[in-house]
C-alpha cells in the first residue's frame, strides 16, 4: 500500500498547533504540517523523527532562509 498522508511536526518555542497548522493536498497525496512547542502535545498518538544539520548545513540554510 502507498502512503498517501504524511505529516512533519516543526518544534519551536510559542509554536502551538492550533494555530500554527496547514495542509497542501493534491487528489493522491496530503501532507500537514504543525507546529508545537512541546513533542509531548503529540500525546505519544504518532512517531516522531529526527532531522539534524551538520554545521556546513545549517550554514547553507542560514543563506537560503536569512
């Protein structure tokens, strides 16, 4: 089976999801995207990744993004 909905989680200080949330979706995919200040309002309902930067990384961000 395909997977068909995906989600990323944005931690970051003041972030709460209802309020920071949105959804792009297309007729064969949806992906969400939510902010939280804390993993713990996930409730333990979902897995949580991790995404980690080297420095040379967050140097090609900082660029991109200011």
């Amino acid at each position: 089976m395909l997977l068909k909905k995906f989600a990323y989680i944005v931690k970051a200080p003041g972030y709460s999801a209802e309020k920071h949330s949105t959804e792009l979706s297309s007729d064969q995919f949806s992906t969400r995207i939510v902010g939280a200040a804390h993993l713990d309002q996930t409730n333990h309902k979902i897995p949580v990744g991790v995404v980690m930067y080297t420095p040379d990384q967050e140097a090609g961000l900082l660029k991109l993004f200011g």
